[in-house]
C-alpha cells in the first residue's frame, strides 16, 4: 500500500506529490501523457506578490525564496505595467497594487508601441518576474522520484472506493491501494470528490482565452513588462520573442480539454489593440486554459472534515504556480500534523471546512 495516492499532474499535484514524498511513497495519477497539460501548461506565468485575494497574497510572499532560490530558482526579471486605456478603473487599481506612476511619455520610451494619444498615464512595478514553469514541475518531479514516487501517465481515474485503512483508486484498468487520497485534480476536483463519496465543494472551472502574436512592429519585446488594462480586462506579456495577449475571459465551463473561444479572443485583442499603434497581425497560435475557483475564489488546501484521509489540493485559480511553495509545504505540514510554516491562521482559511 502507498501511503499517498495523489490525482492531478497540473503543478498542484506534482508539487504536493513531491512535499509527500518525503513522509511516504506517492502514486501520482495523471490523465494526459505529460504533468502541467491543462492549466498549468497554459499559465502566463507571472510572479506577482500582490496578486490575489489576501490569502493568496501570503501564499506568494511565503513562496518568493523557493522560487528565487530552490535549485538554482525559477524567476527572470519581466516587471509589470498598468496601462491606462481611457476605459476607467486606471486609478482604483493603481491605488490597490501600490505602483508608480508614470506619465505617457515614459511608459510609451519602456513599450514603444503604446499610443500616446491613449495612453497618458501608466502604473510600473519592477518587482515583477517571469517563471520557467516546466523548470519548477520538473523540479518537483524529480524531487518525488528521488524519494521513490512514481508517476502513471495516460491513467485516467474510473473508480475510487473506501477501504479499510486507506483507499482504493483504479487506473489503466488497475487497482492502486493507498491510506491517504489526496484530490489535485483541477478542473475536474469535484468531479474526483463525488467518486470518492465526498461532497463538491462547487470549484468552478473558468475558461481563459490567449493568443500568442509575431513581435509587434518586429520590436525586440525582451525587455518589455507585462501589460495590462485596468480592471484585467486585457493582458500582453513578452514570451519566446513573440506576444502573448488574452482577454483575461472568465467563461463558467464544464471540466475540459479547453480551446479559445474566437469572438472572445477577437474582443481582447480589440481592446489591446486599442490602446497600440501597431495592428494586430494573424495569431500564430491560440489556445485556452482552464482556471479553477472556489465560490470566495480562495485557494483549497487540506483535509475534509468528515473524512481525515481525504486532502484537497484545489481551486488554485490562476495563482497555482506562484503559490506552488507554499500551498504543498501546506499540504504536507497538515499531513505531518506539525505546525503549518504558514501559520494557523491562514491554514484554517484555506481550509476546505469553510466551504461546509
């Protein structure tokens, strides 16, 4: 019997899976042929601190040194931009994130394809950094199979039942026997509960659209920050030598292997296009991703009550990479029953319980 049995190899799963390793053998169950294939394989992957509800603003203060640090770290330098595009909201998020100011004139001299005629104003903060995410999955993948884990690939869960002592999981047409189950499976977290015989806790899925763009104007965008229009009604970010832009949607969806949704998209890039002087050219890719909230859009992490072998690992939303460090030293501080890193406090508000 594994002492762990974890469903989900998005960066929720593999993250926790690699924490647990070090408190017993972890089965990592996985749908797809490779970790990070839904939503953690279609992040912007951006480190912010301040980004999130509170909770989730602790969660990333907490994680900042694994990412700066943790086998040679994982964060590049990007810097993060507020563009005011004449469509309200400029100064309430300035006020909220804290940034600087600027005026039209020095943020068009940092992205050279803002309109000045639009844009006049423009918040910055440089403490803003990219993350290599298939760096930090692989990371704690070999942290798990160091410590004996093993993955399954293409296991697609059908069955899970209650045994004594532990739990039941079958697989690939497999039975997997395991004392604790641990759900980190996304989109699909409810899903996982209602097989378990364990109540939804009404994690819903929220499509996110994205189009990756040839650089604008042919500019260097490196060194561009990320951008993005008041209210996330919009974003860009600088990646690979192109650009990607999404419409920052939130469509409720069903659990799915998720796509763009063309008028969607089209609408983001008419909004991003607004506020640039170059157009938008042909995409030359586009894609969607699936980004899971709980009802209070808080971060889900630890045991159900009625059912102490069960721990969720869920509702990650669109924080799950930059939370990764903090959330799976969460998860394992609950099963070592030893006091959370994070403090009790915030444990208990993260904790599923609340949602009962």
């Amino acid at each position: 019997m594994h002492e762990f049995l974890v469903i989900g190899g998005g960066i929720a799963g593999i993250s926790a899976a690699a924490r647990l390793s070090h408190l017993g053998r972890v089965l990592l169950f996985e749908t797809e042929s490779a970790l990070g294939y839904h939503a953690s394989g279609r992040s912007a992957a951006l480190f912010e601190e301040t980004y999130g509800k509170p909770t989730t603003v602790a969660l990333n203060r907490a994680s900042k040194d694994y990412h700066m640090t943790a086998n040679g770290g994982v964060l590049s330098p990007r810097a993060l931009m507020l563009v005011d595009d004449g469509e309200g909201g400029f100064e309430a998020d300035l006020a909220t994130m804290k940034m600087e100011e600027l005026d039209g004139a020095a943020a068009c001299a940092l992205v050279p394809i803002l309109n000045p005629d639009v844009v006049r104003r423009a918040g910055y903060r440089a403490e803003a950094w990219d993350i290599d995410t298939d760096r930090l999955i692989q990371n704690f993948a070999r942290e798990m199979r160091g410590n004996g884990g093993t993955i399954l690939f293409e296991a697609e869960v059908t069955a899970i039942a209650r045994i004594e002592g532990g739990w039941q999981v079958t697989a690939k047409g497999e039975v997997h026997d395991g004392r604790i189950l641990v759900n980190a499976a996304g989109a699909w977290a409810d899903r996982i509960a209602a097989m378990a015989g364990i109540a939804p806790l009404n994690i819903q899925p929220l499509r996110r659209s994205m189009a990756r763009l040839a650089a604008p104007g042919g500019h260097d965008v490196t060194g561009w920050p990320m951008m993005f229009g008041p209210g996330e009604r919009w974003y860009a970010k600088p990646d690979a030598g192109a650009l990607l832009v999404s419409p920052a949607d939130e469509d409720p969806v069903e659990p799915h292997d998720a796509w763009a949704d063309d008028m969607v998209l089209a609408e983001g890039l008419a909004r991003y296009e607004a506020a640039v002087t170059e157009p938008v050219t042909r995409p030359i890719a586009t894609w969607a991703g699936l980004r899971s909230f709980a009802p209070d859009r808080q971060l889900v992490i630890g045991f159900e009550a009625d059912e102490p072998s069960f721990l969720w690992v869920a509702a990650q939303g669109g924080y799950g990479m930059q939370t990764a460090p903090a959330a799976s030293q969460l998860a394992a501080d609950l099963v070592a029953g030893r006091a959370p890193d994070v403090g009790a406090e915030l444990a208990a508000a993260l904790s599923p319980a609340r949602l009962r």
